[in-house]
C-alpha cells in the first residue's frame, strides 16, 4: 500500500454576528467537501445575517508515519478532521481569514492550537472521507506492546567507587566521590 495519500477537501465557513462589543462577526468551518477542488471563495446562503462561504479547498495529506493521530481523530465523536484557518492581512470584512490547512491528524492540530495566530476547529467528517481514512489508517496501524523498561543493575560492592573519566589525568579525579577524597587525605 501506499505511504501517503491526497484527498481534495473544500471547506464551508460559517459568519455569523457575534454578541461580543469587540468583534462583529463570528467565523466557524460547518462543513467539509470531499473532492471539491474549487479554490475562490462563493457565497453559497444567506440567511437572517448569517452567511455560509464556500473558502476553497486544500489537499488533506494522510501519511502512514501520523496513522495513531488518525486514530486519534476517529475516535472523537463525532470523528472529525480539523480545520486551520488564518487570518487574512487584508481588511476585507467578507474574507477575515483565508484557509491554511485542512488535517485529519489530531496531534497537529494540537501543535497549531499552542500558537493564537490561527482558527483551529474540529469538523464532523463526512463517511466518504472517515471511510477513507479508516482503510488507510488500518493498512499502517502497527500496535507496539507496552514493554516494560528494566532498570540497570547496580553494584553496591563499592567497586567502582572513585572511578572517572580514563581520559582526565589529574591528581584528584574529576569524579572522585567524597569518601575517596577523605581517604585521600587522611594518607
């Protein structure tokens, strides 16, 4: 099978007014376009103040090395992808941010959550795209057993007590311990 896989998603934004005094508009990703490869933005319904965008799309990039966060996003519930969005430097009131990504990884989008220069929220996954994603994470799921470290075995014959570093040649030992340094100077 395949190490990686591209999936043409396009995304559907919702703005809506927000009740805050600071910001005037609210905007959350509603919905995900499997196949979609439109790129321009369309005003797709308008309804009572709300409007729905259709913002474009990006390629979903599965990878078999990222196949636990997959899991990860399928077990949510609903089972979601993510989508990143970041603001748009031009003051365009119908356009206050442009897509960045779209990911189905959960841990990257935790990575993009840290930062608050982007819009990072959950989408329920269409089945077409969960199913997609459930056969490529079940191709490269390798469970790895929990194994137990064992710690290493100390010797408390005091054998090695007082030995350093070969290399150090000086006449106090640079990792002397404190008993040899007393017996030392006792003699």
């Amino acid at each position: 099978m395949e190490k990686q896989k591209e999936i043409n998603v396009g995304v559907i934004v919702r703005r809506s007014p927000n009740k805050s005094p600071w910001l005037k508009w609210s905007w959350k990703p509603i919905c995900l376009l499997p196949g979609s490869v439109d790129k321009d933005w369309k005003l797709i319904r308008e309804e009572s103040g709300i409007f729905d965008f259709h913002v474009g799309s990006q390629i979903l990039e599965l990878h078999r090395a990222e196949v636990e966060s997959y899991k990860v996003s399928l077990a949510m519930e609903p089972a979601s992808a993510f989508v990143i969005m970041e603001r748009d430097e031009l003051e365009n009131e119908d356009k206050e941010y442009k897509l960045h990504k779209v990911t189905a990884s959960a841990y990257e989008a935790q990575d993009y959550l840290d930062s608050d220069e982007y819009l990072v929220e959950p989408v329920p996954m269409p089945q077409t795209l969960q199913a997609l994603i459930e056969i490529f994470s079940d191709a490269h799921f390798n469970e790895k057993p929990f194994i137990k470290r064992k710690r290493d075995k100390l010797k408390f014959d005091n054998s090695e007590l007082g030995k350093g570093d070969a290399r150090v040649q000086k006449i106090a030992d640079v990792f002397s311990s404190p008993l040899i340094l007393k017996s030392r100077k006792d003699n």
